[in-house]
C-alpha cells in the first residue's frame, strides 16, 4: 500500500524536512521518513542545494534526502529547501560517514549523487577525504541492487583514486567514466554550483557512475 505523499502546501517548517539525529535510534524507515514508497536518491555533501532542490522538483515520483556536514550551508540548505515547498524532500546535518553506518538500511538506496567532494589537496590532509575505499563499501551496501552511484570532480588526481576504489569494489560496475571540456558545455546548464563555478573557470569536470550488480 501506498501512503500520501505530505501535502506540499503542509510543508511550512522545518520539522518537516528535516531528519533530527536527536529523534532517531536506528536504521530509518524510508516509507516513514517521506510518507510514501517512491524510490530514494541521496545527495552527500549538498552544499547549498541547487542540484537537490531542482532534482526534487524535476522528480515528484522520487524521493531526496540531502545529507550536509557544515553549518554554513545547512542552513541556507535548509531555507532554500523550505522556500521551494516540496514534498519529496529530506535534509539532515551530520557526517556522511556516520549517518550511512547508523542510519541507512542495507541494499534500501535507488541512488547516491557526490559532486565535487572537497578534496583535501595536501598530502597530509587525504585523510580527511570523505571517498575512501570502505566509504565505497558502505555506499555499495546501502544500494539496492540496480542502484546507481554518480561522482564529479575538477580535482584529477582524488578521481582517480575515487575510480581506483571504486573499480576494485566487487558489488558495483563502472557504467561511465568521462571527462567534460570547458567550453563544451554551458556553465549555467550545470547541475550543481562547483560545477557551473569550475566551468567558468575553464578547469576539466571529471565524472563517473556505477551501478550495484544485480548478484554478488
Ligand atoms: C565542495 S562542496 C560541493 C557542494 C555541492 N555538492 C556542489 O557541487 O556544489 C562539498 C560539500 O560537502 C560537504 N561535506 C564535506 N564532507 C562531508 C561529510 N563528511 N559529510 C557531509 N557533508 C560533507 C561540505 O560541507 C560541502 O558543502
């Protein structure tokens, strides 16, 4: 059965987009979250939300639940998500990492979008990169079989081994791998801000996408 999705018109505050840590205890029903069993995509790192929202309007048949680390941009996040008054949106403030583990069923996730991740250039700073080898694992886990996984970046050398990493992961499969020419697309066409901001830059975009193998 399927429940009403939330009255668009009902969503006035932010106790109705927003996934509070303080009020969950474990793996998220998704049907209780959105109030429907629409398939659910997730943003990791949404920054302030252009491909988030623009994806929830462009999919009312889907669902999105934007996760976001930084208080800075949760909360224009969070605002631009209210102003826009759709129903089949979700943000949460926490680390990607930690709300995966803890909160995210097994094989329950139609797809996971991480555009320009940052990217930590020092050397000793890599630790800090959120796309590691189990951080692939983790996202595989929490794929439904068929599900697919989209990267970008402008930075080459954390593509490469996002792609290494990834390539080596036995539950997924690498359906595209390419590399985006400035002056070949239109920055403003772009789906996220780094995205149209790098563009404009003239620096090279660097995409991938898996998707989880339908058997082990
Ligand atoms: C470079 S910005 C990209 C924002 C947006 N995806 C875009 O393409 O315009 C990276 C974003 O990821 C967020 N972020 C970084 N590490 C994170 C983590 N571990 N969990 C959740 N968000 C994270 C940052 O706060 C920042 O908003």
């Amino acid at each position: 059965m399927t429940l009403p999705a939330i009255d668009p018109l009902a969503i006035t505050s932010s106790s109705d987009i927003e996934i509070l840590l303080s009020h969950c205890d474990g793996p998220l029903c998704w049907e209780h979250v959105f109030g429907n069993r629409y398939p659910v995509e997730i943003e990791i790192g949404s920054g302030k939300g252009k491909f988030i929202i623009r994806s929830a309007h462009a999919h009312p048949d889907k669902n999105f639940l934007g996760i976001e680390r930084a208080g800075k941009f949760y909360r224009i996040l969070k605002e631009r998500a209210l102003r826009a008054g759709i129903s089949n949106i979700r943000i949460v403030r926490c680390d990607a990492a930690y709300f995966l583990r803890k909160y995210i069923p097994a094989a329950s996730v139609h797809a996971y979008h991480i555009y320009f991740p940052d990217p930590w250039p020092k050397k000793r700073h890599h630790k800090r990169r959120l796309v590691t080898q189990e951080f692939i694992a983790l996202l595989s886990e929490t794929l439904m079989p068929g599900g697919h996984l989209f990267f970008a970046t402008d930075f080459r050398e954390y593509f490469e081994i996002i792609t290494m990493h990834a390539r080596a992961c036995p539950t997924i499969q690498e359906i595209l791998c390419t590399t985006i020419l400035p002056g070949t697309v239109d920055p403003e066409q772009a789906p996220t801000n780094y995205e149209r901001k790098y563009l404009m830059q003239g620096r090279e975009i660097y995409k991938a996408a898996y998707i989880k193998r339908l058997s082990p």
